[in-house]
C-alpha cells in the first residue's frame, strides 16, 4: 500500500482524533454542517432547473445555430472551426449540454481532425464559468456584479481563441 493511498483516511482520523481531544461533540457538529449543506443545495435547485431549462431552450430553438452563422466569418478570420460554434456558446453555461455538443461534434467529424481536437482541448481548458457564477451567487444570496461576467466572457472568449491557436501550433504542427 501506498502512502497516497493513505491520506485521505490519515486527514479523517486526524479531524476526529482532533475533536475527540478538544472534547467536541463530533455526531453534533457533523449532523450541523450536514444540514448546511443540505439547506444551500436546496436554495441551488431552482437556478439549476432555470440553467437547464435556458440551455435547453437556446439549444432545441435553433437560436444556437442562427449565432453560429451571423459570427461565421469572424471565426473564420480567427481560425476557429464553425463546427465548434455551438461547443463554444454552452460551454459556459452547461458542462452536461458541452458534453452532449462534444459527443454531436464527434459524431459528424473524426476526433483526430482539426475541429475534433480543437473542441477537445477547448473543453478541457474552459469552465463553465456563468454556471459557477450563478451557483456561488445562490450560495451567497448575493447578486453578482456585473463585472464578473464581464470577466468572465473575456476568459471563456481567450479559451476558445487560443484552443483553436494551440491546437494549430503545437499539435497540428
């Protein structure tokens, strides 16, 4: 066995050992952060279903293929695959619905091409930030400030630009 394999039950017998030695009441204090926790995931729940109701309805609408299109050509000029259009507009909204557009783009183009491999690397190098930022702001009961979506975008537009450039650069060759 493996000390790696041993630290995470090492850190949970040290938080108790802790306690125990602090003369804390564990079943109590473990039953109070369990109901936090419950409490904030059931304040989360309707975001989440205004999330996915969102990404459904931009997607099945049509909506989503109509921006591809009116930004076609400043892709183009940037080097980004259209077949990465719609990847890029769910991304930051939805990790589930980027999958199911990875999976519809690898359906229609093989992995190793261009487009393939530019969306995988686009997924494994964004976040699903406006995802986050809803969540975090539920958690708080704060609105955000719009700055932080300004942010945001301009981090999810510099991830989808250079994952296009680096996949021209560095793979592609």
């Amino acid at each position: 066995m493996r000390v790696t394999d041993m630290i995470v039950p090492l850190m949970i017998m040290f938080i108790l050992l802790y306690g125990l030695a602090r003369r804390v009441d564990l079943a109590e204090e473990f039953s109070a952060g369990a109901r936090e926790g419950l409490q904030t995931a059931f304040g989360l729940i309707p975001m989440l279903v205004l999330l996915m109701t969102a990404v459904g309805m931009f997607t099945s609408s049509g909506a989503a293929e109509m921006l591809a299109a009116l930004l076609s050509p400043v892709t183009e000029w940037l080097g980004f695959p259209k077949e990465c259009l719609d990847l890029a507009f769910i991304r930051p909204i939805s990790g589930s619905g980027a999958l199911a557009a990875v999976s519809r783009l690898f359906s229609r183009v093989h992995p190793d091409s261009f487009a393939g491999r530019t969306a995988s690397v686009l997924m494994a190098s964004t976040e699903t930030t406006f995802y986050t930022i809803a969540v975090y702001s539920a958690a708080q009961r704060k609105k955000p400030d719009s700055r932080i979506f300004i942010a945001a975008a301009a981090a999810d537009l510099t991830g989808f630009i250079l994952s296009s450039l680096t996949v021209r650069l560095l793979i592609q060759g």
